[in-house]
C-alpha cells in the first residue's frame, strides 16, 4: 500500500470553470440590462451567422442564462 500522495501523483486538478461573468467580460454584481446588453455585443461577434461558431454562441447563451438567474430575472 502507498501513501495517498503517491496514489494521485499522476492526478492533475481539473480547471477551474468560468464564471458567467468572465465569460460576459463583467462583475459578478452585474446588473440585468448590463447583463442583456453585453450578450448582444458578444452574440453579433460570435453568432455562426457572423463568422463565429455554435460552441461560442452556446458558451454566450449559457452564460447569460446564468447571470440572469443570478439576477432572478429568468
């Protein structure tokens, strides 16, 4: 039997997820049409429509879902 440390040498943690607010580039205290209004800034790049990909536009739309939450505006 080994040391635990031995057992998980090879183990990495896993990253970190990011936040709904790094994903939007703002606070966590920020407010609903902060919130709207930098999705929409984000979406016009980002949206498969403009040259961005479906992956980009589903990270935005999560992301935004949750401030809202977060907000209890949705």
């Amino acid at each position: 039997v080994s040391p635990l440390q031995e057992a998980f040498a090879g183990h990495f943690a896993l990253p970190v997820p990011e936040q709904w607010w790094q994903v939007l580039g703002l606070t966590a205290a920020a407010p609903v049409d902060l919130i709207n209004r930098r999705y929409r800034e984000l979406a016009r790049r980002d949206h498969p429509d403009t040259g961005g990909s479906e992956a980009a536009m589903a990270r935005l739309n999560a992301a935004r879902d949750e401030g809202l939450r977060a907000r209890g505006a949705a």
